[in-house]
C-alpha cells in the first residue's frame, strides 16, 4: 500500500481521485493548496503526488518544483483542465504524466500505476529518474499501448 497525496482546491475533485485511489488499495492524503500540500509532505511522504495547476496563491508547477526539490523520490502527476500542456513543459517540471479533467478513471489507474512504478524504480536506484535526465528513457522503456 503506497501513500498518495491528492492537491486540488475543489472538493469534489479530490473525493473523486480520493475514492478511486483508495478503492486500488492506497492510503489518501488530501490538500486544498500547495502550501497545505507542503506541510503534508513534512508529516507523511507520499509516493506519488495529483495535483492541479490552477490554484489560489502558489499554483501547481511552482508546486511541483518544490516537491522535485524536497522529494525527488515522489511522482507527480498533474491532474488538471488545463488543456494546452506542452509535454516538453511537464517534463520540465519533473511531472511524469497529466490527466484531464474530467477524469476517465482508466487513465486515473494507468496513471497511478505508472506514477508508483517510478517511484518505486528511483526508491531502488537511489536516485531520481529526473535527477539523472533518465525520465524520457523510463518512460520509453514502458510498455504503452
């Protein structure tokens, strides 16, 4: 059982991720701003982060930046309706993948496998997979329909 850690100002929004996190067998931690996330992070290490972009006050890339710095072991995914992502620019802030609002809760699951299969590779290694610009041969090396 991984912990997972669900950052998104909209009620709603993280009871949906919350259940079907929790229904695969995975504790939920939940938080309504990137600060809040921050200090949930101190308290309880999540293996793998959702957070949305479009937040008040700091939003979710300056969000994803600072859990790369703090926890370079944990997965970020960004779960968002923000639909013009580059993936160059995700990739840049170390997010592994992206889902788009309103969630299709297959892709919720793919992406939660995917997102702790990371986590688990650079717990090994001992190193991030971001840290040695090994993401993009990671990701290559799934298998992906």
């Amino acid at each position: 059982m991984a912990t997972v850690l669900i950052v998104d100002d909209e009620s709603h929004v993280r009871e949906l991720l919350g259940h079907t996190i929790r229904k695969a067998g995975h504790q939920v931690l939940e938080a309504e701003s990137s600060d809040a996330a921050l200090k949930v992070m101190t308290q309880h290490q999540a293996a793998v982060v959702f957070t949305d972009i479009q937040m008040p006050g700091h939003d979710g890339r300056w969000l994803t930046i600072e859990l790369r710095k703090r926890y370079p072991h944990t997965a970020i995914v960004l779960a968002t309706s923000v639909t013009d992502l580059e993936p160059t620019i995700t990739l840049r802030f170390g997010v592994l993948s992206y889902l788009l609002k309103p969630f299709d809760l297959h892709a919720v699951g793919e992406a939660l496998r995917m997102a702790l299969e990371w986590h688990e590779d650079a717990v090994a290694t001992g190193t991030a997979a971001i840290e040695q610009g090994r993401l993009e041969a990671w990701l290559d090396s799934l298998e992906i329909l």
